[in-house]
C-alpha cells in the first residue's frame, strides 16, 4: 500500500482552483473538500492540524464512501459533535482528534485570558470535561485528554508561561499522531506473524486506517501483507446498524487493491463453517483487566462463531486501550445510541412500526475466554490475560 499524504494547505489550494479537474467543491467555515480526482481514500488524512494550527481537520466518515468530504473544526461544540456523530471515529483517531482539539481550544482560550494560569486552566479543565462526555466507552478518549492534562500541570510546575504551555500541548498532540502511526505498524507485524499467505481472514466493523492516523489495528496486518504479496481473503461484516464494515472496512480495502468480499453480519457462520477463514482480526475500545473486550456490536458474536470452529480470534489493542482500572467487562460503561439508526437510517423510508422499542447498544463486551490473543504494540498477550496485560503495559 502506497500511501501519499496531502498537506491541507495543497488540499485547500486544489479545492479553490476550481478551473482545476482535480478541484470539485470547496466550502469555508467548515471547509469541505472533496476528493481529488483518481486519489483514494488512502491519500488522505484520518485527523490533522491546519497549516495554522487553528483547527482539526477530519474526514467525514457518516458520508463516506459515496462522497470524501473534509470538514474544519475550531470550536469546543465542533469537536464534541464530529465525535458523538461519528465524522470522526475509531479509538486511535478519536484520541489523536481530541488531543489536537483540546489544544486548538487551548489557543484560544491563551488568546483571551493571556497569562493569568489559573483563569486558562479552568477553562481548559471545562473545555475537556466537555470533550470527554462525548462518548463513553472509548478510552482513548479520556486517556488522550487527560494525558494532555499532564501536560499543561507539568509545565505549570515547571514555572513555564500559558504561551509556553500552549506550545508544549501542541507538540504533544502532534507527537500523539506519530505516536499512534507507529503502535499501528507495529501490531500490524505481531498480527502478521500470526498467519500465513494465502489465509482467509475475518474482520467486524472498521479498525482500517479511517479508525487510526495509518494502517489500522486490525488492518494493520493486512495492509502489510499486501505489500508483501501474502494474497490474503478478507472477509468484511457488514456491522449493523452503522454498517462501518461495508461503508468503511470494505471501501477502504478495495481501495488498496485487497481482495475482500463483503457479508452480511449473520453470514459470519457460513464462511467459517465453509472453511474459508483461518482467522479474525478486530478493533477494540477497551481491555478491561482480565482481558474482556469492548468493541463494536456484534464482536461477542463473531467470537462465539470462531470458537465453535476453531478458528483464532485475535483482537488488536494499543496499549492506550487497555484499562487496568478496570477490572473486567461488566465494568466497562456501553454507550447507547438512537433508536433512529435502527429504525430509519439508510432507508428510503422506516422500515420499523412507528413507537417499538429498539435497543441500541453501541459496543458488547467479548468475554475473554472466547479471545485467543491480545495483540499489542509491546508483543501478543495470551491467557491468562491479569499478567500477560499488565507486562504490555510496563514497556
């Protein structure tokens, strides 16, 4: 997979060059731009800082893969809602989106107390606060804001300016990024050694690049397969109610020439049974202690149908998604979602009688007895997962 990596500056000049073939439209104050000509999804950036550091800019996933737009966010409310409504999604991509948000916020906030500490830091204690209700279950979320959080104490402590803070929060951020490009990577060689070419491999919902700053977490081995010719078969559930998996997952494998077929989530039965996949690779949004998984609706589910044929399941973490403060699964808060993505969205018109009850659970929780391996930036965790994760994280 080649990846090339548009600046926002060359992405806004493109777009304004509207005599250009590769420019299709561009619209400020939340400057969208859609793609360029012939580029694929991979050309781009998941999350990023404008040339100014003034804003985040994200892919709009909720409109993808029909259409590539990219959106400019620059106030508090901005950032929480490209958040809850999933323009921004995926446990990597939403901790580096919240980092560089927090710190875009942070700029202004210096821009209107100047140097007075402690008029700053509680609007920043506020502002992240806020960030950090957007969505529950995610802990990349939380750990990302409150690692930024140490890093505007440890600067106060160390007798530095709010400017000087302000500049330690953003290289922070942008180090956060690189940080994330390099865990993905490097579970994609764990994950890869893993299996063999040739193998038919399984993957629920989207851990791909659109969840990560590059590569993915579950992708990430299929990614490098590809560039090594291993031939694998993918194999994309399709993820009700989102449809993450045939929106994202399989647009995004196409579009680095992999050879994956898209199913129906309850079809993930019959291709085990008809042999044609040796594993299954997922995301997560958080490794409560005893190993016990929280990943997108329908994951427990796939686990179950692995077991029952022996096939390996394997779930690929960064160690910013492990919570040893959290003991196991039962612990882990479930974001529910509206009743209108079950009922309404994607169809021209309801498909539900008008006023049922839905129940719409964002995430389930994959006991880990049904988990044959944790694979993480630090090397693959195995049961019992109590000692193997704890040593992950000690790295």
């Amino acid at each position: 997979m080649k990846n090339r990596i548009f600046h926002t500056r060359d992405l806004c000049l493109r777009a304004l060059d509207t005599n250009s073939k590769c420019a299709k439209s561009v619209r400020r104050n939340g400057d969208i731009m859609k793609q360029k000509e012939k580029a694929t999804i991979l050309d781009y950036e998941t999350v990023a800082l404008s040339e100014n550091d003034r804003s985040v800019i994200i892919i709009d996933q909720t409109v993808l893969p029909g259409q590539t737009k990219l959106i400019e966010l620059r106030s508090a409310k901005e950032i929480w809602e490209a958040i809850y409504l999933l323009q921004v999604r995926g446990a990597p991509a939403i901790g580096v989106a919240a980092a560089m948000g927090i710190y875009v916020l942070a700029r202004d906030i210096a821009g209107k107390t100047g140097e007075d500490y402690e008029s700053f830091y509680r609007e920043f204690t506020e502002k992240k606060e806020y960030l950090n209700s957007a969505r529950p279950t995610a802990v990349n979320l939380s750990w990302a804001l409150n690692r930024m959080d140490r890093v505007c104490c440890k600067a106060h402590e160390e007798g530095k300016t709010v400017s000087e803070i302000v500049e330690r929060l953003g290289t922070e951020a942008k180090e956060m990024k690189e940080e994330d490009i390099r865990v993905c990577r490097a579970i994609g060689e764990y994950g890869l050694s893993l299996v063999k070419p040739g193998d038919g491999i399984l993957t629920h919902c989207n851990a791909g690049q659109l969840a990560t700053c590059k590569y993915g977490t579950a992708t990430a081995p299929i990614y490098l397969g590809q560039e090594r010719g291993y031939g694998f078969r993918v194999y994309a559930d399709e993820t009700r109610p989102l449809l993450q998996g045939a929106r994202l997952t399989a647009y995004e494998l196409q579009s680095a020439g992999v050879d994956v077929t898209l199913i129906c989530d309850n079809m993930s039965a019959m291709v085990m049974r008809n042999g044609w996949v040796n594993a299954v690779f997922v995301g997560c949004d958080r490794v409560a202690a005893n190993g016990d998984v929280a990943n997108k609706i329908g994951t427990s589910v796939v686990a179950t149908v692995a077991a029952r044929y022996h096939v390996p399941f394997y779930v690929c973490a960064p160690t910013s998604t492990i919570d040893l403060h959290t003991p196991t699964g039962n612990e882990i808060n479930i974001e529910q979602r509206p009743a209108g993505e079950v009922t309404e969205m994607w169809y021209q018109k309801r498909m539900a009688p008008e006023n049922v009850k839905v129940f719409n659970p964002a995430f389930d929780v994959t006991d880990h007895e049904l988990i044959t391996a944790i694979v993480t930036e630090n090397g693959i965790a195995r049961a019992p997962f109590a000692k193997s994760l704890e040593k992950m994280c000690k790295h």
